[in-house]
C-alpha cells in the first residue's frame, strides 16, 4: 500500500481536473502550472532509477507538452548500465552541473528526500516523490508522494502511469522500462507483486529484444575480472554470513556484482562486500531469504559512519575514510564487522576462508 498518494493540496485546473481518481492524473494535474521538469534519482543510478526518469518524462512531455530532463548524480560504471545508457540514447545531465530555474520543479523517482544516498539541492522545490523502498524519507510537504513499498520496482509504478493514459510507447522506451523491472526482480525469491507482472507483461511486446539482449549481455572489462579474483580471495565466512573485502574497487558498483555473485554460495544467507573506491567504503548487501530487512539491518549498522538504505533483501551505503592509509582501512573494516555480526546475531568469531590460502598458494604456484 502506498503511504500517500498525491495530496489534493497539489491538483491544479486544467486537462486532468475532470480524472482525478486516477495516480497519473493527479501526478499531472499537480504540474499544470510548472514550466519545465527535473528528474532526479540516488547515487550511482541504476536501472531501474534510469527507465522510472525516461518513462515520466516522456509522459510529461506528451501529456503536457513541458521539457522535462534527466539527471546522473555519481558515476554510472556497472556495464549493463553503461550499455543501457548508450544503447536507449539516454541523455543525462551531472547533477552538480544543473542550474535551476524559477518555473522548474523537481521529481525525484527510486528514492527519497534525506537519506542520504542523493546529491539533490535541498533548496529546489521538490514535487514528487514516487518510490518502492521501504525508507525513513523525509516526506512532510511534498505535493505528491506515491511510495508503494510492496512493489518490486519503481518502473512498474512508472509503467501504470502510461498504461492508465494510453500513451504510446517507443520500443526504446519500452526496453528501458523492461529492463528496469528485470533488474529488481532477480534473484529467489522473486519479490514481484501483481502490479510488476502486468508491467512486464504489457512492456515485453513493446520492447526491442535485440537491444534487451544488448544490455543484458554487456561486455566486461579486465578490470571485472580482477576484482572478482580480489573479491574471492578475501572472503571470509561467519556462519550464515559472507563479507568480502575488496581493498580497491575500480569502480563502485562492483561491490554490488560481487554481492548477486556470492549471494548465490548455498551455505550462507547473507552476502556483504565492503570495497574501498577513492575515499569511500563502498558496502553492498544481500539476503537469501524474505523478511531480511537487508535495508533496515545495513542503516543500524552503518548509523553515523555514513549512509546506508535499500530493501528487503537488497542493499547499499557508504562509510567515508579519514584516510586510505591501510592500517586506517583495516581499522574501519574491524568496526564495521563488529557491527554487522552483532547486527545478524552471530557470536564474534575468526572467518573461515571462503578459498583456503593453501589453495591460492598452489593456484599461484602452478
């Protein structure tokens, strides 16, 4: 259920006064008087923050006739994403280069004001909120919420807008918003409500298969492999538990690859890689089973070392570094066990290697 769904406060005369009953109405009447549209998303956007930013503005754009843009707030690096970006042509603006105008307003899609895991000016006039995480986010005052925390994707909401308005979809677009909801619903349990599967099932014919396969089979660089191998030799198990140093990320969406790799270890249920990239330790999180609260455990154990969100059984965060110096790596990485063992309930023990160091040896050796 969502927590709120478009205040009345917002509704404005026009085209969609007459329908109000309807999400997407009431998210367009609220914009009637706007000049232009800003789309923004949380750090390292993904995919389904990038088909949620495309699929809006080009509801806005035909409904309403307004220009709408889209914005990258950090790096996208991940090579599924990189390609999902180049392949659907998708024009993105660094968040740190917009210069906002008077008339424009703010959408923000796949996350929520202040917490933490955004770069978005606190002093643009935020609209909308529309989201799927179950996140403390700030909400108060904001014109039009629709969070829905029982869906598995924000491209799902998204993709209910543009049915309820039976607007034509390019393939283009249609790929994006397939590939969005694709990516939440990975991994078992499937956590996909009904609302997802009609998505999936209205966008699949729409979509471009040649450009899906595209992007779900993007090349990898040698970097990839490096880090996998980094990822594997230090991995540690603490009963149903896997952590993963990685002591330097290429980039930081690779603590989430190594994560959906290890996850998938039949003796544990938990899978976390804590990487360093620049000044950062970069942390990822996943849950075997339902009823994790990866989010939810992932923020008590960060707390104010940094920031941490995401959802039942996925999750991501940041801890800053006063210094990269190794020892000071290794201290930080010692607390952040410590908290997380706590966290899940396991007794503080030595890890066992997930890849005995006498079989590395021999590996090196032959």
């Amino acid at each position: 259920m969502s927590r709120r769904i478009g205040d009345s406060a917002a509704l404005k005369t026009g085209k969609y006064r007459s329908s109000l009953t309807r999400r997407s109405d009431r998210f367009l009447a609220g914009l009637a008087d706007t000049g232009s549209v800003t789309f923004v998303s949380h750090v390292y956007p993904d995919p389904d923050s990038l088909g949620s930013m495309l699929g809006l503005a080009h509801l806005v754009e035909t409904c309403l006739g307004k220009p709408a843009r889209l914005t990258r707030d950090g790096l996208i690096s991940r090579a599924e994403n990189r390609a999902m970006v180049e392949l659907l042509d998708i024009d993105l603006a660094p968040i740190e280069e917009i210069v906002w105008a008077e008339d424009e307003v703010v959408v923000m899609v796949d996350s929520q004001p202040n917490t933490g895991r955004h770069s978005h000016d606190p002093d643009m006039s935020l609209y909308a909120v529309i989201d799927h995480h179950d996140t403390p986010g700030d909400l108060e005052g904001i014109p039009y919420v629709d969070v829905r925390d029982g869906l598995g994707a924000t491209c799902s909401i998204v993709s209910s807008y543009l049915m309820e308005q039976d607007i034509p979809l390019p393939p283009r677009l249609a790929t994006g918003l397939l590939y969005g909801i694709e990516t939440e619903l990975t991994g078992y349990p499937r956590d996909a409500s009904s609302l997802d599967d009609s998505a999936l099932l209205y966008l699949y014919p729409l979509a471009d298969k040649d450009l899906l396969a595209q992007i779900r089979n993007a090349r990898l660089p040698q970097s990839y492999f490096e880090c996998i191998l980094q990822a594997l030799q230090s991995s540690f198990i603490y009963d149903r538990l896997i952590i993963s140093w990685v002591n330097e990320l290429y980039q930081p969406e690779l603590a989430a690859e190594v994560v959906d790799f290890l996850i998938r270890f039949e003796e544990v249920d938990w899978a976390v890689c804590a990487g360093v990239f620049q000044d950062q330790l970069i942390l990822s999180a996943r849950a075997a089973k339902r009823g994790a609260r990866a989010g939810e455990v992932l923020r008590q154990v960060v707390g104010k070392l940094g920031r941490a969100g995401g959802h039942d059984r996925r999750a991501g965060g940041t801890i800053s570094l006063d210094s990269i110096a190794p020892s000071a790596i290794e201290e930080m990485q010692g607390e952040f066990r410590r908290r997380l063992l706590k966290a899940l309930h396991i007794e503080e023990c030595r890890g066992q290697r997930l890849v005995p160091l006498k079989e590395m040896l021999q590996n090196l050796q032959s």
